[in-house]
C-alpha cells in the first residue's frame, strides 16, 4: 500500500466514524469503531528490529526483520495484511494459583472444576461444579491467598435438573448475589438435554428461588436443543443475558420470561473456533467486557479432539448493545501437556472475574479436573483490544 492510498483509507476511516452518509456508504455504525481487526493491528510475535525507517516516521511504515525471513515486512503492509504466519501475542498471566481440591466437595468424580469468582459485600466467594455425571453445585468463601474455606451445597432443585446441576457462574442482580447453572434433564430413553437456568440466593447462600427461562426459539422448533453459556448481567435493574456473540444476541429476562430484544452483526474477525459464553459481563467505564471461550476441533480424528481458549470482546452499555472492539485471537490456550491422558479435550474454561480497577482475576476449569485463577493487567488486556 502506497503513501497515498494509506492517506485515502484513513479519511475514509475518520468520515465513516462520524458522517451517516458516509457511514451508509462504508457499512460501519456511527459511533462504533470501523470493523476491523482488534488484536491484528499488535505487532506479530516473530516481529525483529528495524532494517529501514520511514522518513516520515511512521510505526506502520518502518521495514523490519522477520524471525521467519519474510522480506520487506512492514506492520501497516505485508505483515498485518496477508501473512499467513502472522501471530498475535497472548495475554500474560501475572499470576497463577491452582486451588487446593482437598478442601472442595469432590464427590461424586473426585474432582472440582468450572469455578466461578465474584467479589461480594467484601468476601471473594466461588462456586464450582463437583463431578460430571450427576453433578452438584458448591459455594464457598476464598481467603486472602485463595484458600478456599467451608463449601455448602447448594439446593438447585428444579425438574429441568434432575440429571444435574453444572457449571455455575456467579452474579448480582439488584444487588442480590445470583447463579446462574446448566440443568441437566434425562427423561424418556435415557436422552439427555441441557437447560439453562438460574437461581436467587439469600446471604446464608441458601437458595430462595430457581428460575427456568425458555427463549421461544428453542420451541417447538428446537425442543431437544442444549441451552447453555449465557452471560447474564444487570443493567439498571434489569435482567439481560449475552444469548450470542456472533450475531451479537441479547435477551430481556424477566423471571421466566425471555425475550430477544437486540441482535447486531459482530462485525470482528475470531481466529478460536466456536464462539461461546464464559463469565458474567463486568460494566468498566460505559461498556460492559466479556470474557468468553472458544473452541477448536481438532482434525484428523487426532487425541485430543478439542482445544478450549480464552476471548475478550467489549459491547455497549446501552440497546442495542453492539460489540465496540474484540480481539481477533485467543488470548490463552488451554495446554496439551497438562492434560489428564484420559480427557479427551484440553480444557480451559472461564466462567468468573473480578476486577479492583488495574488487575483482572479470571477463575478457569481446567480439563474437567480442577481450578484456576489467574491474575492479568488491565493494560495489558485494553492493548489486545487495540485500546
């Protein structure tokens, strides 16, 4: 890409982001970021020093060493815009601590995973799935070093449950601590489907109410289709829930009610397979950030099939909640070589986060055995989302 035609795109850029006409023109939203890709305008991983320097001084210009031995390659040219090597950099974790199972309800698998942290009237409190087949749901209070104190089980009796109760995932609701879980329902033939659901609980975290909401696209068009993963949040006392990433889905919830009340196209690339849900949405400074999973099969009919990783996109705070930035690539995967050599996937599965203004702890599943929680900065993240 010449001089000129560099010029030429960022006008065209500035007019989209702030002219209707030519916004129309263009494709993009007024008042939301051009669609383009987040995490690709980060300089690649196999990015060397400079060999020649623009004379204007521009970053995209310079022409730079490839560990790779790609020729004349330049950030804002052939390097960003076509290289198949390209490699984003992944989020560093500045901390990881395993907790402790020995002092989690393990029964009836003898493992506990799928953890969900939330920072609540002071107390760090997590809630964790025990088992697979016939699975409970635990909360427990975590200490100041993430040792986790006395677990209760919590009464998730509901019909829609009477398989299981997984992967829990913390929230509050007009300042009431809520979870949200997969029941898991066998009925006729031992056919198994998935519901999603979730409760109210009272301070002493027994349990006050569970809820079942039914979108009607699942029936009777979809009756035997598995719901789960939707990330529920409270805006201005009331209940939504991320249905879908891409489109961009919202729901309204209200009790059992459901109804789809906005869904945009995401206009962002995604590089991690399957885009699915992962912790509650966390509202930081007028837009709500949501960290998910995504989910690559693995070809060849190679073991292990699946690889889990980790995703980061931001929406809008307000209808119609449109996705403003995501980054392009998963920002961790899950690791083979820890891996049990019975499971069949690598698994790494957020499902909480807290977040004290500079540092993000986000609570992982690992490999269906046990649970993590890593800590990240917070300038680190906004630099995945091109911030």
């Amino acid at each position: 890409m010449d001089d000129a035609s560099i010029w030429l795109a960022a006008q065209l850029k500035t007019l989209g982001a702030t002219d209707p006409r030519y916004a129309k023109l263009l494709g993009n939203h007024v008042g939301s970021p051009v669609a383009q890709s987040a995490v690709r305008s980060l300089p690649c991983i196999h990015e060397e020093g400079i060999h020649t320097f623009c004379p204007r001084g521009d970053e995209n210009l310079h022409v730079r060493g490839c560990a790779l031995d790609h020729p004349n390659v330049t950030r804002g040219g052939k390097c960003f815009n076509g290289c198949a090597d390209y490699t984003s950099p992944t989020l560093t974790a500045t901390a990881v601590r395993r907790l402790d199972s020995s002092r989690l309800i393990t029964y009836p698998a003898g493992y506990a995973f799928n953890g969900s942290i939330i920072d609540y009237k002071g107390k760090t409190l997590l809630a964790y799935r025990a088992g697979w087949a016939g699975s409970n749901c635990h909360i427990c209070e975590l200490g100041a070093d993430d040792t986790p104190g006395p677990s209760t089980t919590l009464a998730l009796v509901h019909p829609l449950a009477n398989f299981g109760r997984e992967d829990p995932r913390l929230f509050i609701f007009r300042d009431q601590l809520h979870i949200s879980f997969i029941g898991v329902h066998g009925h006729g033939g031992g056919n198994i489907i998935t519901h999603q659901l979730y409760a109210r609980l009272r301070d002493d975290w027994t349990v006050e109410e569970v809820f079942a909401p039914s979108i009607s696209a699942r029936s009777p068009s979809r009756p035997n289709t598995w719901e789960k993963n939707w990330g529920f949040f409270d805006l201005n006392g009331v209940l939504h829930a991320v249905y879908s990433i891409k489109p961009h889905v919202v729901l309204r919830i209200d009790g059992e009610r459901v109804s789809v009340i906005t869904e945009t196209p995401t206009e962002f690339t995604w590089h991690g397979g399957y885009l699915r849900g992962g912790a509650p949405p966390v509202l930081i400074d007028g837009e709500y950030w949501h960290w998910f999973h995504g989910a690559h099969d693995i070809p060849g009919g190679n073991w292990p099939t699946r690889q889990y990783n980790l995703g980061l996109c931001t929406f809008e705070a307000k209808s119609p909640f449109r996705v403003t930035r995501m980054a392009e690539h998963p920002l961790a995967m899950a690791d083979h070589s820890t891996r049990p050599t019975d499971q069949y996937c690598s698994v790494l599965f957020p499902a909480g986060t807290m977040f004290d203004g500079k540092r993000w702890r986000v609570s992982f599943g690992i490999h269906d055995r046990w649970l993590e929680i890593r800590d990240y900065a917070h300038t680190e993240a906004r630099q995945m989302l091109g911030l």
